[in-house]
C-alpha cells in the first residue's frame, strides 16, 4: 500500500529527501513539499524533474506554509491527504509540527531534537523537556513518532542496537565519532544551517559517563582518531541530540559524540564567539536598531546548499561500541563512508546532507510496510535495526563493520 508524504523543509536535507522519495514512490505515492518560501520547493521538483528522480508516475506538489502555526500544518495535512510527515525543517518547528501530526492522526519523523529559540543547551536528558513529554498522547492517539531519524541522530542509534545486540553480551561505552574530510572552497561556512550549527557548540558539553550527567566545554577534550577511507582525524568530545537517548536506554554504558574540526574552523568560531556574536539574545546597534547578533552572522555566510556544486571529499560517521562477549572483551566499528561529489551528481546536494536526507526515507518506507508502523513515539535505538539498514544499503547508504575479524558489509 502506497503512502503520501509531506516534507516540510526546503533546504540542502529535504532536497535529499525529496529526490530519495521520488526514487521510491512506487512505495510512498504523492509527494507533497511544504516551506514558508514556495520558490525553494519549486526549485527542489524542478531538481528531482531535471534529474528523472521519479520512479514512477505520481503527484510532485509545493505548498506555501508556516510550520510553527500548527493549525495551519494540520490543515495542509488533511488538504493533502498524506500519512507521513518528515520534518527536515528547522528544529525550531518540530512541536508545532508534531502537534499538527498528533492532531490529524499521521506519522511523524523529525531529524533533530526540539529547539527553543531563546534557550541554549538545556538541561539533559534533551528530549526530555519536548518530545518525551508527548509521547502518551502519542500512543493515545496511535500516532507512530520517530524521533532524530537522520544520520547522526538516526542511523548511528541503529548501529548502536546492531552492535549492542549481535556483537556482545553487555556494553560499556558507545562513542559517535563524524568525521567530514571534505572541502567547500569556502573561506568558511557551516553544513548545516548556521544559526543551528553554531547553536550546537555555544553551550556545555553534555556526554554520559560512569553512570551520571558530565559537562565539559566546547574544544576542552580532543582525540585522534584513526579511520577507514579518511585516515586519521582530530575530533572534539561535543553535545549532541543522541548521546540523551542513548544515555537513557543503555544506562550502564558510557556515551560520548565526537565531530571532527579542523583549526580554521576553531579559530573562527572562537573569534565570533568571544566578540558575542554568537549570541542569541538581541542588541541594539548604535543608530538604535535591534538585531540577533547570531542572525546576523547567518547572514553573512554562505547558504549551506549553495556548497554542493564545489564540495569534493569524502565523510565517515559511525560507532566505536566497546562491550564483552562470552566475558571476553570485544570493540566493534560500525560506519558508512560518503562521497560528497556522488551525492551531488545524483541528488544535487552535498554529503551532509545526504547522510541526513535518506535515512527518513528509508524509516518512511518501514512506516508504509508496517514494520516501523510502532502507534508511539520512539528513538530509533528502540526499534529493529536490520529492516532500515537493509534498506540504506540500497537507497545509498550503506553500512560496513569493522571488528577483529576485518572491514566488511555488515551483513555478510
């Protein structure tokens, strides 16, 4: 049975998703895109008509809508009359639009944890202050939520699962390690939306070791950290949305994320964020204009989409899981490796965004078949991991293993 799709969103990440429905609408019928600029989702079917993206023949559609009025995204909802919502939006957005799902009674997916726009890294566990709270009218109501279905939230809670369940009897630490090896040509820029990304790395440093909450800040513990296709890489222990969730189901291990920086990038953000321009709370100008100052900043920079065209290199994202078997110790990696000019010539986007834009296809795709079709509100780390990365290996993600017995497909 086919199910329509609404995208809300319109950057590099829904321009993935899009093209990645159309490749598998004979599964998830009409696809609908829904932002506040209807330019941007016309320029996304316009993209997906250039590349011959759709498999079979079906609705491409673009719709104008606020996605913080949720009335307005439940009307859209019921207009339309899709059964799934991906929101790749802004994480400013996702309780309006999880209320909209909640409402009409269709499937919600998000890529992101919830953010308030006046607060910075709240008190963890993050999903905690939003979406866990939800989670009963959820069930109420018999509407399946999955949250932080990208890659990292997303995919890396799948490969913690695979790992936790087929490699070992217990764990003891998981640690997410994203390594981009890219190059924009730019003299800097985000891969995300700058307002999010810098957001992410202006606040404490949550990460869950020997059983309790520690806090670091931002570039105080570092690691090399030496990998498939890319070599080594310097990383940062940095806060991020899975580390709260994993935390909560595998209590007894160690959690921890590590992203990848490279001096520049350092030095930059250091400089803004001394000078308080990273800041979220209004100033007033001289000639007694009031302005965000991290706006401002966001203005300034490159618009992460428009990367795409020149980005060359390649990423590698994935789970260093350490744990016993048999009470012997055992360390598994489980990782994907991405191209970032691949993504480009296939979907028009870069390899961010690609490894955020597919895996909510893929989740789309077992909430059509009725393998993810849970009626509640999950993290990923709470379902079957096998049946999506079975289909990431199609769709093009795939997933390899990395233990004591060599580097292979994680299947074979």
């Amino acid at each position: 049975m086919k199910r329509n799709v609404l995208i809300i969103g319109a950057g590099g990440v829904a321009q993935v998703t899009a093209h990645k429905c159309a490749q598998n609408n004979d599964v998830l019928g009409d696809i609908h895109i829904a932002s506040r600029t209807i330019a941007k989702c016309d320029a996304i079917i316009d993209s997906i008509i250039e590349k011959g993206s759709l498999k079979t023949k079906g609705v491409l559609k673009s719709h104008a809508v606020d996605a913080m009025n949720s009335k307005a995204v439940a009307q859209l909802i019921r207009d339309t009359g899709v059964d799934i919502v991906i929101n790749v939006g802004s994480a400013f957005v996702n309780m309006y639009v999880l209320e909209a799902c909640i409402e009409t009674g269709v499937a919600y997916m998000d890529t992101a944890i919830h953010e308030d726009p006046e607060k910075i890294c709240e008190s963890p566990p993050w999903y905690g202050n939003y979406e866990w709270q939800r989670r009963d009218r959820c069930k109420a109501a018999n509407v399946t939520a999955i949250l932080g279905i990208g890659f990292d939230p997303g995919v890396v809670n799948a490969y913690a699962k695979l790992a936790i369940s087929d490699y070992m009897d217990d764990v003891k630490s998981i640690d997410i390690v994203d390594i981009n090896a890219g190059k924009h040509n730019e003299w800097f820029a985000t891969n995300f939306d700058p307002e999010i990304n810098f957001r992410e790395f202006t606040g404490t440093v949550y990460s869950w070791q020997n059983g309790d909450w520690q806090s670091n800040k931002m570039f105080e513990v570092g690691k090399v950290w030496d990998l498939p296709t890319v070599g080594e890489q310097q990383a940062y222990m940095t806060g991020h949305d899975e580390v709260h969730s994993l935390a909560t189901n595998y209590p007894q291990a160690d959690v921890r994320f590590w992203m990848g920086f490279g001096d520049h990038y350092i030095n930059v953000f250091t400089v803004l964020n001394n000078l308080g321009l990273l800041s979220e709370q209004p100033v007033k100008t001289a000639e007694g204009t009031e302005v965000i100052p991290l706006k401002v900043v966001k203005a300034v920079l490159p618009d992460p989409a428009s990367l795409a065209p020149q980005y060359s290199g390649k990423t590698c994202i994935g789970d260093v899981v350490k744990g016993t078997k048999d009470g012997q110790d055992v360390e598994v990696f489980i990782y994907n490796v991405a191209d970032h000019k691949d993504a480009y010539t296939e979907v028009g986007s870069q390899g961010i965004s690609y490894t955020a834009g597919v895996p909510p296809v893929a989740a789309a795709m077992l909430i059509a078949n009725g393998t993810w079709d849970v009626g509640t509100m999950v993290n990923v780390e709470e379902l079957d991991p096998k049946p999506f990365l079975e289909i990431l290996d199609t769709i093009g993600l795939p997933t390899r293993v990395k233990d004591a017995n060599g580097d292979r497909p994680w299947n074979a």
